[in-house]
C-alpha cells in the first residue's frame, strides 16, 4: 500500500477521526509492516490524485521527501494500532509468502460528520446511531478549518485502495525501485 492519508479517503467536517487496525495475522517486517511517518497528521493533506482521478496515494516526491524515521509497525496478531487519519502511511510489500490481514476500522467524535468518500452515505440516522459507542449523535455538525482536499473524480472502475493505487500513476513502493 503507498503512502496515502485516510482522510483523503473521508474528509468530515472536523478531524477528530481515528483509524483503528486489529492485527488478524502476526505483522513483521517481512510479510508487509505498515509505516507511520510521526508527526504528518499536523502538516499538510495531500494531493493524492494521478491524472485528474483520485487514486489514493500521494506522489512519489512526497514520498521519498519523507524523514527517514518513519515507524516501522509490528506486533502479534490481535495487537491493535491508533492513527489519526491525516498521518501518512503505508506499507511496504509482502515477500514473505506468509499472511498479513490487518482489519482498519474508522472512529470519529459524534459531531464530525463525513463530507464525501467511503462513509459520506448513511442509510438513515438510526444507521448512523447504530454505529455510536460512546456520546450522543448530533444534528449540528462540529466545523473546524482543517484542510479538506475532495476524492473526487473517481476513476470509472474502482473498488478498493488496491485497485485505486494499482491504475493510478503515484507509485514508490510498487514501481519496484524503494523497498
């Protein structure tokens, strides 16, 4: 998975938004460990467009302009990871032939309403309230001045992050020269 920012995925109306991960297999540095550049959620959101479509990964020249200090995640399955969504991350290649499934879930403040993007469609507000752990949703959405960059255009067949990433241009890790 290139470098990427959930939030270019979800942009809501303010950025209290966690990712979530629940490591399902073992994650070495073998079998594709994700990498977390600290401190890339207090910067800038990112152009991750390729061509005039979103493609979900930012360009290689943000890429390789990364310190070399980013965090190498590993751990057990069941570890469970934190990252606020505007923090860069990727994760590099799986050469082990081992599995590495790594479940993302998003966990957002009661008043940070999504924009657009993979969550921007409730089906009603019971579906929305559903999905509630703690606090009490509210129709009076929290607008903070966070920078918002929209996925949009779509390419005309999309599905996943891997499929955005692989028919898009912006490549560092899969172009086969970084590792």
């Amino acid at each position: 998975v290139e470098w990427h920012q959930d939030w270019a995925f979800y942009p809501h109306t303010n950025d209290d938004v966690l990712a979530v991960g629940i490591m399902i297999d073992d994650m070495t540095e073998d079998n594709g460990s994700v990498l977390f550049a600290p401190g890339t959620h207090r910067g800038p959101v990112y152009d991750h467009m390729s061509e005039g479509f979103f493609c979900g990964a930012v360009g290689a020249d943000v890429a390789k302009d990364l310190p070399d200090v980013s965090d190498t995640v590993t751990g057990k399955a069941g570890t469970v990871t934190f990252h606020h969504v505007r923090l860069l991350h990727a994760s590099k290649a799986n050469l082990s032939g081992d599995p590495r499934r790594f479940i993302l879930y998003e966990v957002m403040a009661a008043d940070a309403w999504p924009l657009a993007g993979c969550s921007a469609v409730f089906e009603s507000w019971d579906s929305m309230n559903e999905r509630m752990v703690i606090g009490k949703q509210s129709d009076v959405p929290r607008l903070v001045d966070v920078p918002v960059r929209m996925p949009q255009p779509l390419p005309p067949k999309v599905s996943s992050i891997f499929q955005l990433q692989r028919d898009g241009t912006n490549k560092y890790y899969m172009d086969g020269t970084n590792s």
